[in-house]
C-alpha cells in the first residue's frame, strides 16, 4: 500500500532532478563502470525516516540492483 502512495512522488522527483538528459555531473565525473559499498552509520541514537522512498528510487533507477 505504501508504494502505491510513494512511487508517483518518487518518480516526479527523479524526473524533475534528472531530467532527460541524466545527472550531467556524475556522467562528466564519475566512470561509468564504478562501483561504490557505502554504510549508513549514525553518531547518536535517532529515527531513521524516508528509507522506502529512498530505496524505491534506486530500485526505479537500477532495477537489477540487489539490496
């Protein structure tokens, strides 16, 4: 239920953020085959909020992709 009320404010804020022509900056400096492992790491206890939006866009961005 919750990605029926997310993904169209996803979606519109990708399309507004990238536009047609992509991340112009990222593609002038980043290669195209890097490959990057982060973690999320908090210095005090607190809540973390906005994790389904943010892994629907990568999932919407990079449907392979493996989380």
């Amino acid at each position: 239920m919750l990605r029926l009320l997310i993904e169209p404010i996803v979606r519109a804020a990708l399309a507004e953020d990238l536009g047609r022509a992509g991340d112009i900056t990222t593609d002038a400096v980043v290669p195209a085959n890097a490959e990057v492992t982060a973690l999320v790491v908090a210095r005090q206890p607190g809540v973390l909020a906005g994790l389904e939006a943010g892994l629907l866009a990568f999932e919407l961005l990079y449907p392979s992709l493996c989380l």
